[in-house]
C-alpha cells in the first residue's frame, strides 16, 4: 500500500512515519515548498499543508515567502534558515569595496551636509541638519557660529527659532563629562544639544548628584505643578525676585532640566548671568532691566524626559549613529559619550543585519573592528571615492565639527608623523580644541590651522595650488567667529614652523587679504 493511501485511512504508525520523512527531509533542505515535498513523496497535498503549518505555529519550522515574480511559502528548520542567512550575509560582505580613509572623510562631509554640493538651504535644510545631528552635544557657541551656518546657506536665526517656538525641536544644556569646577559652584549650559521633542521618549533623564538650592526646589516645583510659564508668573508665583527666578531657571537648565522655548535666550545666555548678581552697579542694573524688556522672555518648562527600557534605548542610539554617520563602528561610537558601551549596539547593529536593515563589512580602512551601514550609505560611499579631488572644493572644518574625523583618538587618527606636520611647542600634533581647524579636499587635509590661526601647518603631499586655493578660505574662519565684529581681525605668525614673513605663503596671504604687521600678517574683518 502506497503512503498516499496509508494516509488517506490514516493510523497513528503510518502518520507517525510520514511525519519522521517529512521532517528528514527538512533537515536536509534549506528552504521548502509544498511542491518540492511532493516531488519527492507521494504525499497529500493536505497533509503536507497541515503539517508544515502546525510545525510553524509551534515554532519547530520558520514559515517565510519567497522572493521573486511568483512568490510562495516557503518552510525551513531554524539551524538550516541561520546558516542560509549567514552564508548570505557573508557573500554580500564579501562584494562591497574598501574604501580609503580620506575617501570616508568625503563621503562624512557629504552625508552631514558641509560639503558644499550636499549642503540645502532654508528651514527644510535647517531641519535636515538638525536630524543629522540630533543628540550630539557641542558647545554652545559653535552652534551658529560655525556648526549650523556651515550646513545651511544663508543660514537666519529665526528659523532656529522658529524650530524651537513651534515645538518640533528642543535646545538641552548637559554638563561636560569632566567638569573642571563643581556644578554647585558654577552655571554656565557649556555644551547643548538639539532633540526633537516628540522623541525625548527616547532619552533618559541625566543623572545628578548636585542637590537644589530651597529657591530651584521652589521654581522646579512650580513648573512641574503648573507647566510652562513665563518669567514674571514664575516670580508671582513663587514671591521670589526675578534675578533670583532666573538664576534658578538657569541652574535647572545647567542640569538638563528646564528649556525654553525661544533659543534667543541661550544667545543672551552671558548678559543673563551678569543680571543675576547680586552686587552689580545701580546704573547697569538699570540699563540691563531695559534691555530684559526690550527682549522676549519666552516661557520655561520642564523638560519630558522618557523612561525607555534598555532594548528600546539601544534600538533608538543605533538609530541615531547612523543617521550620524551613515556607515558606524566602535571608533564613530566613543565621539559621543552619551551613547551606550558598543558592545550593546554591537548587539542591536548585529540583529538589525539579520533583518535586513542595515549591512556589515569592511568598509573603511584603519576603522577598528565591525562595520555597519545603512544601504544607501554603502552606495553612496562608493559614488564619492570615486570622485575626482582636483575638481572638489576646499572644506574649512573646525575640530568640534562632528564631519571632523581626524585628530588623536579620533576615529582616523592623524594621518603624518609628528615631526613632519603639525608639532606644537608642547611636543603633542594638532588636536580636537577649540581654536583649531582643517581645510580639506576631498576629504584629505591639505591645511591644518592652531590657535585660531596663529599657527599654520602645510600638508606634506600638497601643491602650491592647493595651498593657494586653502588658504582663500581662511576669511571664513573671521566670518564663523566674529559675525560683524569689524574689531577682529585674523593673526599668522608661523607657516610650517617657521615665521611667516620669510615663508613661501606671504604672497598666498596677500592675495587673500591679509597685510603685514611686523613679524605676522593679519586680516582684518572690516577688509575681509
């Protein structure tokens, strides 16, 4: 009697038996139809439905359709579908291209938006950069000066604030990481960042040990009870003075606690903690209360911090590296300290290229240990390395920016021995700090700035062209510092060690503005 009929009046022994074949035959195929079975057996169609379905709902057997122009369902063991997914996950790795750190260092330039074609103007490009760099904590004046400006041409400040007014995103203060100075002792929102407010479910509150004054505990309990309110309904409210409210305000947004609404009153940050003195003169009081009026307040708030489980903060911070980076490994990680140990999102980045979501491989040079990106970033990435650098133009960054991928213990590292390039009186190479920048092209540094420009150092492999054309940029950094202060000027002392008024780049700086002044050349903002 043929299997068919012995299942057609079925007995336990004769299912049992075609039960164990169907099984075998699982085990020893990496993905099945119903067709394929009856190929090989003269089974029920049913019965073989039946079965696979059953061992599906039980999660013996992975039920999955096929890709294709006819896809049907397909049936698999589970050991069998993870080594078809991994054999597959390794020949993708396999087809994508290396490519060189400079050419990453391009491709970072175009996927944040600075390099000048990628760049997008207007409040949809404001907002475009905001989301690239939502999280990343900077500080607090590079923001306009240099940051946002950079990455949205003709860059206005109401469109930040209209941002921040209708609600979609919200300025953080967070303290640094290594304080110099107790918080107790001193209020001074250094580093910021911007988070979208419909997603602060995401975050977790930050962490503080420093215990409220009585008159913070009184406004932070105002505004927990009542919301947001503005300065002199705060002060109503609490029978406080409103130096003494806004020193609060200030304290509680020093913590990550508060924001305001208006991001004009971060600028004025500075006059704000003057005017919360106690002792200043009678007559600036006086000046500064008119100016207080003239200028609006805008309304404080507690900020509404999530509580996200572990999982869902991981996923989240995933979210963010790569919408950062486009392409993400433990050295992009560890820019940012608020992000959870790697080893975590390793776990998160490893199942997201399970599902398909996002590739592994080697992407980059001198990157340490996995790599994973998002599809459109590993296309993109192989559009810009193949660029040509003659016709690229030259990129002033400075060494905050987030596009800035080199400097010691950054992720590239410092591509020339200390002693060819960049070795400063305390014997250290360039470094990551405020004052300091690099021109690049294509990616590849041709021009490293210290001190604000005190100090420039050629790149061993440029051109005299390629100085010339650096060196035209150098008025940006008076533009991104000064804004309309016709008072600053631009100071060269040294070119590649050596005084500048001997180098072979005195002519380059006259013919981008600068004259000489004694043992240095300057540049000043009401010529340039």
């Amino acid at each position: 009697m043929s299997l068919m009929n012995s299942l057609n009046t079925p007995s336990p022994e004769t299912n049992a038996a075609a039960l164990k074949i169907l099984h075998r035959f699982l085990l020893t195929h990496a993905l099945v139809g119903v067709d394929d079975v009856l190929q090989r057996y003269p089974l029920p169609r049913p019965w073989v439905e039946d079965a696979l379905k059953s061992w599906s709902r039980s999660g013996s057997v992975v039920e999955l359709e096929s890709w294709g122009d006819t896809p049907t369902v397909l049936y698999s063991s589970p050991n069998n579908l993870d080594q078809v997914q991994r054999s597959s996950l390794a020949l993708r790795r396999k087809e994508i291209p290396t490519v060189s750190p400079t050419a990453f260092a391009h491709f970072v330039q175009r996927w944040q938006g600075r390099h000048p074609s990628a760049s997008i103007g207007g409040p949809e490009g404001l907002r475009s950069a905001l989301e690239r760099l939502q999280g990343l904590s900077l500080p607090r004046e590079l923001w306009e000066q240099t940051i946002l400006p950079s990455r949205v041409p003709g860059y206005q400040t109401r469109w930040l604030d209209d941002l921040i007014l209708s609600g979609e995103w919200c300025w953080v203060c967070f303290p640094e990481v290594n304080p110099t100075e107790s918080k107790d002792e001193k209020i001074d929102c250094s580093t910021i960042c911007f988070l979208r407010r419909d997603q602060l479910i995401h975050y977790h509150a930050p962490q503080q040990d420093v215990p409220l004054s009585p008159a913070e505990s009184l406004v932070y309990d105002t505004l927990r009870s009542r919301g947001a309110m503005f300065l002199v309904d705060l002060a109503q409210a609490t029978s406080l003075a409103p130096s003494q409210v806004k020193r609060a305000l200030w304290k509680l947004a020093d913590l990550g606690l508060a924001t305001n609404d208006r991001f004009d009153v971060l600028r004025r940050f500075e006059a704000d903690m003057e005017n919360t003195n106690p002792t200043p003169a009678r007559a600036t009081l006086r000046a500064m209360r008119q100016q207080r009026v003239q200028m609006p307040e805008g309304r404080w708030a507690l900020i509404t911090w999530g509580q996200p489980d572990a999982e869902k903060r991981a996923l989240f911070q995933v979210q963010l590296l790569l919408e950062r980076y486009g392409i993400v490994s433990k050295d992009l990680a560890q820019l940012d300290p608020s992000l959870l140990p790697w080893r975590v999102l390793y776990e998160v980045l490893s199942r997201l290229e399970l599902a398909g979501e996002v590739r592994r491989g080697y992407f980059v040079e001198s990157l340490v240990g996995a790599q994973f990106a998002l599809p459109e970033a590993v296309e993109q990435l192989n559009v810009v390395s193949k660029l040509a650098s003659a016709q690229e133009p030259m990129v002033l960054l400075h060494a905050y920016d987030p596009a800035n991928l080199y400097g010691p213990s950054a992720p590239l590292g410092w591509p020339y021995p200390q002693n060819v390039i960049a070795e400063v009186s305390s014997g250290i190479p360039w470094t990551r700090r405020v004052g300091n920048w690099l021109i690049t092209q294509s990616g590849r540094i041709i021009l490293a700035i210290e001190s604000g420009g005190k100090r420039l150092w050629p790149a061993p492999h440029a051109t005299n062209e390629q100085l010339f054309d650096a060196i035209q940029t150098l008025p940006e950094i008076l533009k991104s510092g000064h804004g309309t202060d016709l008072r600053a000027k631009l100071v060269v002392e040294e070119w590649n060690g050596s005084s500048i008024s001997i180098s072979l780049a005195r002519p380059y700086l006259e013919a981008a503005g600068f004259v000489n002044d004694y043992h240095s050349m300057c540049l000043y903002s009401a010529w340039s």
